[in-house]
C-alpha cells in the first residue's frame, strides 16, 4: 500500500533535491523511498560498517570546528 509524506524542508534544500532526482532518471519520491529503505538496513550491515553514501561523507566538514551547542543555537534560531 502507498502512502503520501508531508516534508517540509528548506526551499534550497528542495531544489537541490529536485535537481538530484532528476539527474538520476528519479522522482523525489523515489529517492526519499530508497533512502528510507537503508535506514532498515543497518541492522544486516552491522553497526560499524557504512554505506556508500555515508561512507563518501566521512570528514566533509574537514577542520571545521562546529559543536552541539552550535547545532542547538541553529535550530533555536530556525524555530523562531
């Protein structure tokens, strides 16, 4: 059975993922379900082993000094 998914994302977020999905032959809803799908699998995987996808994120932020109360002041300031 299909369901319909409610998002609400930041706009440059949706364009990049309208552009993404459409390079790929894909629809936005095609590539939200096969994320999805591999968030079930890193059970079969094993805890420490990772994605490809994640695996190609490991040290993207470089020396990038950002901390959680970093995140927690972003998001505070986003729900304003």
């Amino acid at each position: 059975m299909r369901t319909k998914l409610t998002l609400r994302l930041d706009a440059e977020l949706v364009r990049r993922a309208k552009a993404y999905a459409r390079q790929s032959g894909k629809s936005v809803s095609s590539v939200v379900a096969d994320f999805f799908a591999l968030l079930g699998r890193r059970e079969e995987l094993g805890k420490d082993e990772l994605t490809p996808a994640v695996r190609s994120l490991v040290g993207a932020l470089g020396s990038a000094r950002v901390s959680e109360r970093d995140y927690h002041r972003y998001v505070e300031e986003k729900h304003r």
